[in-house]
C-alpha cells in the first residue's frame, strides 16, 4: 500500500510539472538593432542581447537574415595595439544569464545585401543551433543604438 501511495504521489508531482502552464520562451532577445549602413555599403553589424530564460546553457553557433547572403558571429579583440574582428564558431549562453552583443565586442556581422538596404526600417535575423532556429526577431535600422537612453 505504501508503494501504491508513492508512486500515486510521484506521478502527481509529475504531472504538476507537466501542468500546461506558459512560462515563456526559453530564449528572448532585447535591444536589438543593425547600424545602417552608409551609401553603397556592402556591410554592416547588428547588435543585441541574449536573454536565456530556461534552465539549460544554449549554443548560438549560427545567424541568417532574409536580407543578407552573409551573415556570422564575430568579436572584437585588441591585436598588437589594434582592434581588429574576427569570426566565433559559437557562442554559449548559460541558464538564467544573457550575452550582449554590442560594438566594440561581439557581434553579427551581416554582408552582400540581397537589396538595396536604404530606407529599410526592420532586419529579421534567426539565431540558430546546428541549422535549427533558436529564435527569430526583427531589429530596427538606426544610425546608433536606439536603446542607448534606455534603463
């Protein structure tokens, strides 16, 4: 009988869990932005920030956007007295913490434009795992940060 109770009491607490409540998205982005690029530019950066709301470490490793051909993970480290960008294979976020992107450190580099980018006010960049999406956002086009004022 006391083995019919537990296991009663442990497929109930089971089942809490599984209890169909939303807690959110695992991973969310915040301040996100792609500085505009200047006439005829072929390049350009985004920037923003990685929230990782769940309770496992996440590994961005890839990035693409609609509206570029290229797009990758890149850092800024200082070289011999010079700062200079270079590709990351990857980039990991552990649960409950958050990876800033930001200039001057690591970044998304975007290039070969599919169209001519003035005027355009939204970007949509997929964060990806192995190929598979990790979150999908849509960044405002600005000159500088938009979120610089913000607390």
């Amino acid at each position: 009988m006391i083995r019919q109770v537990a296991t009663a009491l442990a497929a109930l607490a089971l089942l809490a869990g599984c209890s169909g409540k939303d807690t959110g998205p695992a991973v969310t982005v915040e301040r996100g932005w792609m500085r505009a690029p200047a006439p005829g530019a072929k390049m350009s950066a985004a920037y923003l920030e990685v929230v990782n709301n769940g309770g496992d470490a996440i590994v961005i490793d890839g990035v693409s956007s609609p509206q570029f051909g290229d797009a990758s993970l890149h850092t800024t480290q200082m070289n011999e007295g010079r700062m200079q960008m270079r590709p990351i294979e990857s980039l990991t976020v552990a649960p409950g913490r958050r990876a800033i992107l930001a200039p001057g450190a690591d970044h998304i580099m975007l290039g070969d434009p599919r169209a001519a980018l003035e005027g355009v006010e939204f970007i949509e960049l997929t964060l990806t795992n192995a190929g598979t999406p990790i979150v999908t956002v849509e960044v405002p086009v600005a000159r500088s940060n938009p979120w610089a004022d913000a607390p």
